[in-house]
C-alpha cells in the first residue's frame, strides 16, 4: 500500500466535520455541519424512519478539506464527530421523547429537562463547547434510561460530549456510564436501527479525543468491535461508513501494538464483505495500511489474509484506491 493519496480526499479530525448517515433539507440531522447541504444522501430512501421530513441522524456530507500534506499511510489523524448545528431541533427532539419516556415513567423532571436542554445542550453544541462537567454526565446519563426507540438525541449529545476531556471519564467509566448503556443496552438489542449504529459508532470513534477515552477504548476493544459488528454488513452506506472510521482510529491508536491484530483482521473482513462503496473502502484500506506499517507481524498476518491482492481488487473503482 503506498503512502500519496490526494490530500482533497483525506479524512482528517480537524477541522472535525461529521459525515453523516441521512440527509435531508429542514430536518433535524443529529451530529449535522451545514445539515443543508445535500451531497448524495443516504441508503434509506425518503427521509427520516422516526421522524418523517424532521429528524434525520446523521447531518451533512461535507468533508473537510485538510491542509496537511498528502501522505495518508500510516494514518495519524483520528476522525472525530464533534460538531452540529441542529441544537435548536436536538432540543425539541429531546423535550418531546421525554413526554414519550413518561409513560414508562422514565421521563426527567422539569428540572432536570431544562438543565439538559437549556445548559448540556448549549454547551456540547457550541463552536468551542465549554467545560462540560459531572452534573451534565449524570443528565445525560438519566436520560439514556430511555427505551431505545427514543435514545437518537441523547446519543448524538452523548458523542458530543465524550469528545470532551473534562467528562469523559464521568462518560465511560464504569457499569453506571452511558458508554456501558449503549455496549449493553442500546447495541445489544435485535435489529439495531441504522441511526442508532451510526451514532453508537461516532460515540465511539469519539472516544479517541483525548487521552482517557483513546486508553477505554483499547481496554474496550474487543467488547465495542464485537456490539458494532452488524455494522459491517449493513444496508446502509453510511453505517459501514462510520463503521470503517471506528477501525481507521483504532489503527492509528494501536500501530506497532500486538492488540492490532484484531483490528486488521476486522478492517479485512469489512472488506471483503462486498463491499462496493469508495469512501468506505479507501478507510478500510488506510486502516489496513496503518496497522501493517507498525510491524512486521501485523504485515504477516495481512499478507495471509490477502491484502495485497484485495488492493489491486480494488484500484479499478477510483483514482484514489488505485494510490492504496
């Protein structure tokens, strides 16, 4: 795999810029820049499956144009999610699941709504979020008892959040964190909706923002791989798009780690699934590329798994594969 690839193409966490699952003009697009801008859209047809012509999860499909130079392989840049411009519809969003938790008597207080809404909101959402602290985690957190159906908004501030060094560890720390909700609550039921995986995936690929998260989420590996596995055969472009992120980080976090052995293995299994789509293939191989550039084993192992002959598979479909 050879290291010049197109710097206009490269994936790159800064500037941060979601790329997202749905689109869709004036509707609320969790994790959306310029949710106005339509680049393509995504797999599922029409809009919105939860809130039609409202809220699509996901946002724009603008791609940040990097200013660092072109050399892609190994990667060293984590792709992060970390940024919306949907609060005013995330709010609404939230307000009206909470009359829906009701029901189940799962539903905030009005004090503990309007903190959510008038307080950890503005702060996740700003363009430089400000110190996000142990009250905004533990809102969050109460929120996240939601049934799954109604989790959209608390998960897309969740990935918000977890960004932040300040809360991570409020986030994902432990059996009482929204990071163990979503491994053994909201990922582990059946039929998982693709705005659930997207997001689920973008609270992971988040996790590699700062130091603690990019630690929990090397312990976490093999639990988080393994909860976000019906990603990898999705339907659903975006969601094997997010997906691919989620490895391309974890090669970057794990190169020249024994533990990035699972990691090649699944980003060639993502691979040979099929898979059609250039963005979500060009991810697949940087991670590839990354995790073989470490050391010689993880070169073994993809050199037995096939990875040279899956790349010259491969270069026919764009210009950009072709420099993989």
């Amino acid at each position: 795999i050879e290291q010049n690839v197109s710097a206009d193409n490269r994936i790159v966490a800064a500037p941060p810029v979601a790329r997202d699952p749905f689109t869709g003009e004036n509707r609320y697009v969790p994790g959306a820049v310029n949710a106005g801008a339509n680049h393509g859209g995504g797999a599922t047809t029409g809009g919105n499956q939860f809130a039609p012509a409202r809220y699509v999860p996901g946002g724009s499909n603008t791609v940040p144009v990097p200013k660092e130079e072109p050399k892609h392989i190994p990667a060293t840049t984590y792709v992060l999610y970390t940024k919306t411009d949907q609060e005013k519809k995330i709010v609404e969003k939230l307000r009206e699941n909470n009359d829906k938790a009701a029901k189940d008597g799962l539903n905030l207080s009005s004090e503990e709504l309007e903190y959510l809404v008038t307080t950890t909101v503005p702060k996740v959402c700003a363009a430089k979020p400000s110190a996000v602290d142990a009250k905004d985690a533990a809102v969050i957190l109460k929120a996240s008892r939601w049934s799954s159906e109604l989790m959209v908004p608390v998960l897309d501030i969740a990935r918000l959040a977890v960004n932040e060094p300040s809360i991570q560890e409020h986030l994902i720390s432990g059996e009482d964190s929204i990071m163990h909700v979503i491994l053994e609550k909201v990922l582990s039921e059946e039929g998982v909706s693709p705005p659930i995986l997207i997001l689920s995936c973008r609270f992971f690929c988040n996790l590699f923002g700062a130091a603690f998260g990019i630690e929990t989420a090397k312990a976490s590996m093999s639990r988080i791989l393994e909860q976000v596995l019906v990603a990898r055969s999705s339907p659903n472009r975006r969601v094997r798009e997010t997906y691919a992120s989620l490895l391309y980080n974890y090669a970057i976090a794990l190169k020249g780690d024994s533990r990035v052995h699972p990691v090649l293995e699944a980003a060639f299994l993502a691979y040979t699934a099929s898979e059609k789509d250039e963005p979500v293939l060009y991810s697949i191989l940087v991670a590839v590329g990354t995790a073989m550039s470490g050391s010689k084993e993880a070169t073994l192992t993809a050199q037995k798994l096939g990875v040279a002959e899956a790349a010259s598979s491969s270069a026919s479909i764009s210009s950009r594969l072709l420099s993989c």
